[in-house]
C-alpha cells in the first residue's frame, strides 16, 4: 500500500502487488467530493488510465483492477490525482512520477 501525502510527489509500483493508495487530508474532504486518478506515459500521450473514486469516511482510496495493473507495464509514467468539490470545482491537483519497477 501506497500513502500519498502532501509532500511527496514520486510513486513507486512493484509490478504485481496490490495498487492501492490512501488519500488522506489533514482537513476533512467536503462531502459528495470525487477523486480522479489519470495515469500516462507523458504529458503529450493519450491517458492510460482515467478512473474516479467516492469519498468514503476517512478520505479516498485509489485502488486499481488487474486490466489497469496490466497497463502499467515496467517503466516510468506520469500520474495526477484532481480532487473535485460535489459542485464540480477543482479543489486541488497534485501529479508527479508514477514508476513502475519489477518484483520478486
């Protein structure tokens, strides 16, 4: 499992384990707010991945399905995570790197 706070920018995925991130705040999330997750190869590549979560009660969990986890074949990618508010504003937008390395 993976927790992304506020200061880290860089994800690192072993190829088949468990996707999942925590998505926590140190305030609470509005409630009926979203997460988008979008994960590509580079800025200019179509999206590989573009999936949404629900709020639950203690904030968002990323999770992803073994079609997404195929997607993410060893390498480097780019992620970004958009939190909308239940009226459709972006309340935040993070991205970093999203490297995919080979396990055991």
């Amino acid at each position: 499992m993976i927790n992304i706070y506020s200061s880290g920018k860089q994800i690192t995925y072993t190829a088949g384990d468990t996707f999942e991130i925590n998505v926590l705040s140190e305030s609470e999330f509005d409630s009926g707010a979203i997460l988008k997750f979008q994960v590509a190869k580079n800025e200019e590549s179509e999206l590989l991945i573009d999936t949404s979560f629900n709020l639950n009660e203690s904030g968002f969990i990323i999770t992803l399905n073994d079609e997404e986890k195929e997607i993410l074949t060893l390498g480097e990618y780019i992620y970004k995570i958009v939190l909308i508010s239940a009226s459709g504003d972006i309340i935040t937008q993070k991205s970093g790197e999203l490297i995919v390395k080979w396990g055991v």
